[in-house]
C-alpha cells in the first residue's frame, strides 16, 4: 500500500492560528497609518475617531501588547504631525475616566475637551420636533414626550418618535398623534424590552 501524503501547516498559517490577535492587530496599525497618510495628502483634514476608549483605554486593562500596539500607533502618529500640519483630531468617548493617561493627562495632546451633556427641557422638546417631523404632533403631545424623556439621551428621543409615528400610522394611518401614543411608545421601551433595553437606547438615568 502506498503512503498516504499529508499536507504540512506552513509557518504562517501556525502563526495565524497561535497569535490570530496580533494578526488583527498589525492590520488595523497598518489601516490607521494609511488614513493618517492620506489625511496629509488632502490637509486640511479632520481625522474622527468614533469611541477612542477601545483602543486608547488605561494599559493596565489592555489584554496585552496587541492592543498596546495599536494605541502606541496613534500617540506616535499625533505626535509625529509637524508644527505646520493642517490636521485636526476629534476623538468621541462615553467613558473619559479610563483613557490612558498618556493620551488624556498628557500636556499637548488634547487641545480641549468638550462634553456634550444630556439635552435639557429646551433641547429635548427640539428634539421631539425634529425626530417628530411629518407628525401632527399638538403642543400637548410635545409637552409629554418632553415631560416624560427627562434625563435621557438624544438616541431614547429619536427611538421614542419613530414608535409614535408606527404607533399613529397602526391607530390611524398617521393622521394624528396622541398622548396615548407617547404611553404606548415609553411602556414598550422601558418596561417591555426590559433593563438591558433601556440601558442600550439610553434612558438608564431617566426619571418617568
């Protein structure tokens, strides 16, 4: 009987399968020194990077030197822009307290930080016009969803007007909105769905 011939791993599909992270990894460095490349080639720019904290969190929560790898990438590349560049970073986060302090403490590096607090009586009731645009909405009903959104986040207000307008559309095909309609709207996204619903539509802090 002949021998039967058996395919060997290469060295790098072994290297992929023990160390797929740092594979990830190299990719995303190699990802952001192309956009920070092509940010100096169209400047002026603006580089945004959406929830800094998962890759810029304090060191001592990184799960090793592949997560390292890639906030040292960063600081290496703000650090890197010459006095004359014409490149502005914004960088978002919902969790400032765990920024790594060489990116957050350091003198420099963050010019100014800006919080955007959660909308106020008056922002919440801009807020219900504009996500409530098409709707009938009367006074009353506006003043409701104002009344009853107190302490909670732009993206709650935008989530509860789209179930206002499905629930006016299924009452009466859109032709008016009721205070009935807010009730409804709030009953299924704070007691319905449950904690971890309001939690991710941001009403955690609201007070109803």
């Amino acid at each position: 009987m002949g021998r039967q011939a058996r395919a060997r791993p290469t060295r790098s599909a072994i290297w992929r399968r023990i160390c797929p992270d740092i594979q990830r990894t190299a990719e995303q460095v190699a990802y952001l020194g192309a956009y920070m490349s092509l940010a100096r080639l169209l400047q002026p720019t603006m580089v945004v990077i959406e929830d800094v904290d998962l890759i810029a969190r304090q060191r001592e929560e990184m799960g090793g030197p592949c997560e390292e790898a890639l906030l040292n990438k960063l600081l290496n590349e703000m650090d890197g822009l010459k006095e004359d560049a014409d490149i502005l970073f914004v960088l978002t986060t919902n969790r400032p307290e765990q920024l790594e302090s060489a990116l957050a403490g350091r003198p420099g590096r963050i010019d100014q930080a800006i919080e955007v607090p959660l909308p106020d009586e008056i922002g919440r009731g801009k807020l219900v016009r504009l996500y409530g645009k098409g709707l009938p909405l009367t006074t009353g009903v506006v003043d409701e969803a104002v009344r009853r959104t107190h302490g909670t986040s732009c993206a709650f207000i935008k989530e509860l007007m789209r179930r206002i307008a499905q629930g006016a559309v299924a009452r009466d095909g859109g032709q008016s909105a009721i205070v009935a309609d807010v009730d409804e709207a709030l009953d299924d996204m704070l007691f319905t769905g449950g904690r971890l619903n309001v939690k991710l539509l941001g009403g955690a802090r609201m007070a109803v």
